[in-house]
C-alpha cells in the first residue's frame, strides 16, 4: 500500500489507462473493481496518516534528544578527535596535528588540492587509511563546525 494517497490514486489511474490491473493481495483488493476501489483508497489515507504520525513521533524523539544533550550526533567521530570512556568526544593529538596542518595551509592560501599533494608526500593517509584523500574529505573539514568546537544539529 502506498503512504501517499493522491500517488497511490495517480498511479493506478495510468496503470488502468494502460489497461493494467492490479491485485493487492494483502488487502485482496482488484484495481478494476469499482466497489472496492473506494476500500483501497480509504486503505490508501489510513496508511498515509500512519506514515505521517510515524514520521513526526520520529522528528519529535530527536528534536527532545538534541535538546537535552543526548543526541549521539554531537558524538560523532571526526579527524582529531576521538571517544573517552564516557564516549564523549576529545581531541586526538596524534590526528589533530594532521588537521592543523589542513587549516594551517589553507589559511596560507593553499588549495584543496594542494593540501591534498602535502598529505600524500607526507605519507599522511586518509581518515579511511588510504593514500588518496578525496578531495571533498578536505572541503567537508574546512566547513564542519566541529573544528571550532560548535556542534550544530538540524542544519
């Protein structure tokens, strides 16, 4: 069953057009049969209404979980930084050396792919243990607000 009604309508009209009909086995609904055409489209809100109530519960839940703090978003591990035992992130000096180096350099006017050049003739691999860094690894770092200290949820 589909979790929008006006789709679920809109489809079976051209699917009917075309002179295809479908059984929903579940419900045992025919698409042809005009009676219970009405059931399926009555089927069609009531799945829609709960996709919708699911939906919003789901956004409440981690809206209450930003606000309190307890979002595992604000933990998420990133180069430099790394769980303590309470999981809670904190800088890894070891990777954080790797990272000022990425700010220092771009803040000297270097390019993303210059930077790029340095690591790989450094011997500096990537966060994912490769020898090439993607290119937007760099960019993602030079805009995530991690790095200044500030976590912001629901961009």
């Amino acid at each position: 069953m589909s979790r929008n009604t006006a789709d679920l309508i809109a489809t079976i009209n051209k699917l009917h057009a075309l002179g295809i009909a479908i059984l929903f086995d579940k419900e045992n609904i025919m698409s042809t049969d005009t009676k219970m055409r009405f059931l399926l489209e009555i089927n069609g809100v009531f799945a829609q209404s709960e996709s919708q109530a699911i939906s919003e519960n789901i956004k409440l839940g981690l809206k209450h979980l930003k606000k309190d703090g307890r979002s595992g978003l604000y933990r998420r591990k990133c180069l430099g930084y790394k769980h303590n035992e309470y999981g809670e992130l904190v800088i890894n000096e070891e990777e954080a050396a790797i990272v000022r180096n990425i700010f220092s350099w771009y803040l000297e006017g270097y390019s993303v792919n210059k930077i790029i050049k340095e690591l790989s003739s450094t011997g500096v691999k990537s966060p994912k243990g490769s020898d090439k860094w993607p290119k937007r690894t760099i960019q993602n770092m030079l805009v995530n607000e991690k790095y200044i200290g500030n976590v912001l949820l629901g961009k």
